[in-house]
C-alpha cells in the first residue's frame, strides 16, 4: 500500500519519496483508508466470477471502519494526507477515485522477506535507537527512522487494520511465515535471526503449530511445472515443423490446480487482512530501497539497484542479504501480478492458457509472453528449480543450455557470499 501511496502522490506531482516524511500517524490511519477502497474495485475475474480479489465478497466491509457523517471526515479518524503537500493534514479523508487500490498477492511479501530486508532494516533500526555505531542522520532519516520503528517495530495502534499481531499470536514474524506457509507451502530461505527466535511465539517452526490440514503443501511443485510447461510452449511457439511438447489442456489443468488450491485458503476472506498487511510491510521497505531515499544516503549506500543498496546497508551492521536478491526483487511483482491473474481463472481454459506462451495475431498478449518468460528466468536463478531441464530421455536431450544462475552484474558494491542464517543456498 505505501508504493500505491507513492504512486498517488507522484500522479499529484510530488516525489515518490515524499512518502517517507509523512507522519506514522497519517500512514497507519493510510492503512484503513486503502483497505475500505478495495470495496469499490470491481469484480476482476470472468462476468460469472462476482468476487473480488480476496476470496469474499463481503470481506472489506466486514472489516473497514464505520462510514463517516456526511462531510465530516473526523468521524473516522482520517490520515489527512494532501497528496500535493505531506506536511499538512487536511481534515478529510483521502481521496481515492475509482476502482480503489488493489495490493500485491501475497507471494510479493514472501519473496520480498527472502530477499532478507526486513531483517536487515531490523538491524539498522536497532543500532541506530541503541547507540552510535552508524552515522549520524539528516532531518529526512530521522523521519525514516521513526515511522519505521512506529509502523513495524511495535504495536500498531487499537482497532487499526494493521492489527494482527495480539496475545495470540505475538511475534509478526512469525504470523508472516504461517501466511506464507499455509498458502504455499513454503518457508523462508533463512530462518528468525537468533536476537529475535527467543521473543513469545517466535520458537522454531511455531508458524507451522495448530493449522491443520490448511496448507498447500503441493503448490511448489504444480508452479515449478506449470513454469516448465509454459517454457516449453514458449520454446516451440515458433516451430513450424515437428511435434510442440506442450499440452495446452495440461497447462489449463496446472492453473486451476494452483487456482483452487489459493482460493480454499481464502475461503469466507480468510487471510485477506493479512495478506494486506504484510503486503504492506514489505512495500514500505521495497520503496525504501527503490531508490537513493534519505536513509539509503545516510547509510552511504547509494547504488543503481534495490539488490545493491540492501547488500551495501547490509554491510554496515555486518549482515549478508539473499545472495539472488536481485532476482528476487524483480520477480516479486511479476510473480504477484500472474498469481492474481490465475487465481482469477484467467488461464482456466487451453485456448486461454495458450496465451503464456503462444503470440497472438494482433500481438495483445507479447508483453504477457515476456513477462511468463522473465519470470521462468527469474525463478530458475533465485530458487535453484532447474525450470528450463528438459526431462530425462527426451530427444532433444536432458539440460538446458543455459546456466541454472543469471549472471550477476557488476556493482560497485563487493559481492556478499550467503550465509546460512539469511538467505538462499
């Protein structure tokens, strides 16, 4: 939500990174007012589909604040942000026309957090409240710093959206990987840092306790073919003679397998309030990273990536982030925005899925073509699921030409070896 939030005020004229000097206050009252928006998206799916992207219809309702008295936005406490100047508060609720905002999937939190931001800005957030070990900050950093530590690093204010993290269920890192584990049955590549692992909830693998039957624990394996198979079409797309290995049926099947199996965890909106919120989290500390912003500069960690500005601040307080984080951040949104489109039964048809793959006459689908094949590249790199093998026996032979890892480009910040405790192997 707070790249949305970006976004709107770079269309008002204003910087991007204006977001980070409005007041926590403001940005966690953002929080409600982005959530009580979605209620004016449309329905995404096929006319037959009446249900938003959360799994219930009824969901945002269920849970945004009251409607306030006409022409009196104090009813609901609104963040009175003015896109065209964050330091005034205007007593009104923000303005967000039609059709409201629609977040990331929750896999782009999933992978975000694999990338070891979260755990990195912990660190420097830590270090700087406790001591003198980093460098002094300007005006702007300090305004980083405290709507970072007042938004993330505690509990959000009372009947906020934001908040799902109580007695119940104290550790947010925790309510993160039991978010991430039921709905793909997929942990995070490095586990809570042991400073963290010894506060309430936060035990070894406390996120997978209690859930019973309620995750997809099959969903790596049905993606990773699904991938496979869309790059096999891609490979023979162009053939004009010889077989074409790709099944446009079974490619249909593989996506409403992965379609049926996010939706059964969405049922009656569930995980629709935290998906938002840990959306949100890592939004915040994406668009922190997205350019030189105020603390980046502080920290002497200019770069011309997200992936090299995290491994340079991750250098400061002696940590190593992913070791494919540059993949990593730009598979999050284009792995979110498919995962979306098939939980909407986009490709639940062969002549639908033949469109991952297949150019269309009047070329509508090539970026989406593009796209399915950065996100095959991308996967292959920062997982190590050597999407592009084909099977053994086969023909045309069992490998890839192409080397399972993207070559990493030359920065100026010293490459960082991963370590075991943060990051993929």
């Amino acid at each position: 939500m707070f790249r949305n939030l970006a976004q709107l005020l770079a269309n008002a004229g204003r910087d991007r990174n204006d977001v980070f000097l409005v007041h926590p206050l403001q940005l966690s009252r953002w929080l409600d007012e982005a959530w009580t928006s979605a209620a004016t998206v449309p329905a995404l799916g096929q006319p037959t589909q009446l249900d938003p992207f959360l799994g219930n219809v009824d969901i945002i309702t269920t849970f945004d604040l009251p409607k306030p008295a006409a022409q009196n936005g104090q009813e609901i406490a609104p963040s009175g942000i003015v896109a065209t100047n964050p330091d005034v508060f205007n007593n009104q609720v923000f303005a967000i026309t039609a059709p409201g905002l629609i977040w990331d999937h929750l896999s782009y939190a999933y992978v975000i957090e694999s990338t070891g931001a979260f755990e990195v800005f912990a660190e420097v957030i830590r270090r700087l409240v406790i001591g003198e070990t980093l460098d002094t900050l300007s005006k702007d950093g300090l305004r980083w710093v405290r709507a970072t530590e007042e938004l993330f690093f505690r509990d959000p204010p009372l009947f906020s959206i934001g908040g799902v993290v109580s007695d119940v269920r104290p550790d947010d890192r925790v309510n993160r990987r039991n978010c991430s584990w039921r709905m793909f049955g997929m942990d995070l590549p490095h586990p809570i840092p042991a400073r963290w692992a010894g506060t309430a909830g936060a035990a070894e693998s406390a996120w997978k306790t209690d859930i019973g039957s309620g995750v997809n624990a099959d969903f790596r394996t049905k993606w990773t073919e699904l991938l496979r198979q869309v790059w096999l079409g891609i490979e023979n797309a162009r053939n004009e003679t010889g077989p074409n290995a790709t099944d446009r049926e079974y490619v249909a099947f593989l996506a409403t397998a992965i379609k049926d199996m996010l939706n059964n965890r969405r049922r009656g909106g569930q995980l629709a309030r935290e998906e938002f919120v840990h959306v949100s989290t890592m939004a915040w500390f994406h668009l922190t990273l997205e350019s030189d912003t105020p603390i980046v500069r502080d920290l002497k960690a200019e770069a011309t990536s997200a992936a090299d500005r995290l491994a340079r601040i991750a250098q400061r307080v002696g940590m190593q982030p992913a070791a494919r984080a540059r993949e990593l951040f730009e598979l999050a949104e284009l792995m979110s925005a498919l995962l979306r489109a098939i939980e909407l039964g986009t490709f639940d048809t062969g002549e639908e899925a033949e469109t991952l793959y297949i150019p269309l006459a009047n070329g509508t689908n090539a970026q989406l073509i593009r796209d399915m094949n950065r996100i095959i590249d991308l996967w292959q790199s920062a997982t190590g699921d050597r999407v592009k093998d084909r099977p053994v026996g086969n023909v045309a032979g069992a490998l890839s030409a192409q080397p399972l890892r993207l070559p990493t480009p030359s920065a100026a910040a010293p490459a960082l070896e991963t370590v075991s405790a943060n990051g993929h192997s």
